[in-house]
C-alpha cells in the first residue's frame, strides 16, 4: 500500500490536469459555445487561463476564459489616484464597465485606502479583478520605494491574493539580463511600464536582481495558494513606434516564456502582457512572435497604439491596433481612453475608451471565426432591413448611446432616419419588393 499523499488540486490548471472539469469551465464553455473537454484541455496546456481566485469565487464571480479559440476579453482599469483622489467618480466607472461589457476591472489605486476600495470591488463585482501589487507598495507599506525589501513586496503580494484578485501584474521579467540590454542598446522612450521603471529603479539603487525574478518560485507559491493567475508584466513595452520590436522589448520577452514555463511547472496559470506602441504592419509578426517564445500563453495586450500622435484620440489608435493584434492571436485587450497620456480618465472617457476596444476585440473575434461571434450583426442587418428600431437596440454593442442619438433628432418620414429621410434606401427598396407607391417627387 502506497504511503504516498495524492497532492491537493486547488487551481484550475491543477485539476485540468487531473482530468477534472471544475463548473468554472463548465461556465467558460456554454458562454463560449465550446465543449467542457476543450476547455480543460487547453486550461492543462497553459493555451486558456480561467482568472478565478478561490476567495472571489465564493463571493460569486463570474468565470471568464482567456485565451486560444475563445472570444476577446476586455479590461478597463481604474482606481483612486494620488493626485485625483475620489472613490464615488471610481465607482461610477465600476458600474460603466459591468453596464456596457467589460470582462475585467484592473484596480490601479496606489494611494489613500486603496484595501479598503479592492475588498469592496471584489465583493461587489462579477467581473475578473485584477492589480499590480507594485503600485500599492509604497503606501501600503509606508515606506519610501528604495527602502522596500523583497518581504515588504511579497506581502503586498500575499495581502492582494488574499483579498480575492484574480489575477496580478507582476513585472518578473525585468531582470539585470534584460535591464543589461537595456542600457546597451538604448532605446528613444526608456521603460514607460510604471511597475517595471519602478522596478527598475529600485535594482538601479539597490544593486539587487528583481526580486520577483530571483524568488519567483516563492511568488508561485502564494498565487498557487490563492490560484492567483500571473499576468507577467512587460515592464519594456515600447512606449512610441520607434522602440517596438527592439532588442529590450525581445529580451524581456524571452525571459517570460521561461517563467510561463515554471509557471505552468507549479500549477499557477499565466497570461502574458503585450505592447505598447506599434505600426501596424509590425503587429501581426509581435503577436505570432509572443505566442511562439511563451509557448501559446494567452496574450494580454494593451492597444498596441499605431501611430504615437493621435493624443486625444488614443482610444481610436489603440482600437486600430487591438484590431489587428487580436485577429492575429491576443486573448484580452486592454482599454485605453482618450485621456491617454493627458490625465486620469474621467467616467465618459472610460465609457469612450471601453467601446472603441470592445468593437475592436469584437471584430477580432468575427475575423477568428470564435463561435457565434456574428450572430448579432446578422440580427442587426435583419432589423435594419426591417427599419425595426427597437430590435437594433437590442443588437448594439451600447443601446444607450445610440437609442439616444436617435430620439435627439426625430425623422420626419415614419421609420426612417434625419440621415436620409424620405430618400432612405432602405425605405425604398422595401416598397419596389412590397410594390408599394414609391412616394418620391419633385418636391421631396
Ligand atoms: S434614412 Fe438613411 S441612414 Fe437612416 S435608416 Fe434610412 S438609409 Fe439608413
């Protein structure tokens, strides 16, 4: 008789791999119209992560799949700001991004009672939380960032898991190899990730190797724990097109594909993060390039923004991008809002930014051909066809916005649109196929 003890399965990935569904990937397959079994097996092999932290599932979080053959995740970050402290205006953007869509919130709050706002998101949202301890620290631990030590960072780290994040920012990757390259190859924009130019500020300093590189197996211990997924952090993401695909940028993302590996090695689930600013026609290649060295890790990417002058429109730069990224092999999208680079988004702009990304990891997903993705702009030509207006509503990504539009300027021809009015096409062509009187004369 073996006096061996069967090892306790608590992520999703540990009973993927014993051959075990949980009912979060049940939940995962009938939202996405596949088989449980092909979700398991892709959760066992890295291909999916499921972000679900035991504590947030026992509050009743939603399950979410990130990753191969699945729809385009979004993401919208918020958080209370050191120089615009106001929790209501954070709040207010929560409830944008479960009304109109969003499949994860990222807490950034770095100052004031930032437990205090992440206890209560995870309590009250479905959605995937996520945060990047590193910008907690400082406050957290009350201390200034070159007097933080590994302990203090891994208890920022454990406190996050314990409340109930689902998944974590954990910039890993930046160690002396890569910041090595870094300073040898230079690069125009430096490192522009905040968590990794702390970081990096902090190794500069202290002489020390990254902490969560050098004890990144005890890190895996606490998001085993907890099955915190890591979402290993690009600290050197291009920052403007003239650093993209560099030779920082590839470093770092060699480095990542080895932690994935180590990941997966101890039962923690991964994603990995993404540029940045990019051309466009660099995107495609990047993607394919990530997949390749993190070994088909779901990708996590933030625009990438295609040109680095849109300022002021950058939801629009970053949806182009997202576009081309996720029809070429990115599983979640980022948000980004035109207060890019200018200030802290107000709630329009989260609004703004979260539907510009959204369209685009919707388009994303009618080019993947991700099951059903169609289905309601096939319903949304039919009502438009119809002029039925109230069925467009229920086909449009945001009702509210375009139900509103449309009221603001009522039509004088019954059915149609100020747009066109009595020349409307559709109009027209649905009374030549009625044989109905087509009521257009001189004086229309
Ligand atoms: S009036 Fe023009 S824009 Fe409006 S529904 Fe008809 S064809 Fe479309």
């Amino acid at each position: 008789m073996s006096t061996q003890t069967e090892p306790t399965l608590v992520t999703q990935i540990d009973f993927a791999r014993a051959g075990q569904i949980t009912p979060q990937m049940k939940e995962v397959a009938e939202r996405e119209h596949r088989d449980p079994e092909y979700i398991r097996e892709r959760v066992a092999d890295g291909r999916i992560a499921i972000p679900a932290n035991i504590v947030h599932i026992k509050k009743g979080m939603r399950a979410f799949g990130v990753g191969e053959g699945l729809s385009t995740k979004v993401n919208v970050n918020l958080g209370i700001s050191g120089d615009k402290a106001d929790a209501a205006e954070e709040w207010k953007k929560v409830k944008i991004a479960e009304d109109f869509g969003a499949d994860a919130i990222m807490d950034l709050s770095n100052s004031g009672k930032t437990r205090q706002f992440r206890q209560q998101l995870i309590d009250e949202t479905p959605l995937m939380v996520g945060t990047v301890p590193m910008y907690d620290a400082i406050g957290y631990m009350e201390k200034p960032l070159v007097k933080l030590t590994k302990d203090d960072l891994f208890e920022v780290v454990r406190a996050h898991a314990e409340d109930g994040v689902d998944f974590m920012t954990i910039h890993c990757g930046i160690n002396k190899s890569v910041t090595k390259t870094f300073k040898e190859t230079g690069r125009l924009m430096n490192i522009v990730s905040r968590g990794g130019s702390l970081l990096f500020g902090w190794m500069e300093v202290t002489g020390n190797e990254n902490p969560f590189y050098e004890y990144f197996d005890e890190l895996l211990e606490i998001c085993h724990e907890y099955d915190v997924t890591i979402s290993l952090g690009d600290s050197c993401r291009p920052g403007c097109l003239y650093d993209s695909n560099d030779a920082t940028e590839t470093a770092e993302m060699i480095e990542l594909g080895k932690l994935c590996k180590r990941a997966w090695a101890a039962g923690v689930q991964v994603m990995v993060e993404g540029p940045g600013h990019m051309a466009l026609d660099e995107i495609a290649a990047n993607m394919k390039l990530q997949k390749r060295l993190c070994h088909n890790a779901p990708f996590y990417v933030l625009g990438p923004l295609v040109t680095d002058i849109g300022v002021g429109y950058d939801h629009i730069t970053a949806a182009i991008g997202g576009a081309i990224s996720a029809s070429s092999g990115a599983d979640f999208l980022c948000y980004v809002t035109p207060a890019e680079h200018l200030c802290l988004p107000n709630a329009q702009d989260v609004l703004d930014g979260l539907m510009a990304t959204k369209i685009a990891a919707h388009a994303a997903d009618i080019a993947k051909k991700v099951p059903h993705a169609r289905d309601m702009d096939d319903k949304m030509g039919q009502a438009r066809r119809k002029l039925d207006w109230d069925a467009m509503w229920k086909c449009a990504l945001d009702p509210v916005t375009g139900k509103k539009r449309y009221e603001e300027s009522p039509a004088a021809t019954e059915g149609t649109c100020t747009m066109c009015g009595k020349m409307c096409a559709v109009r027209t062509v649905n009374k030549v196929f009625e044989g109905t009187t087509i009521d257009l004369g001189m004086e229309d």
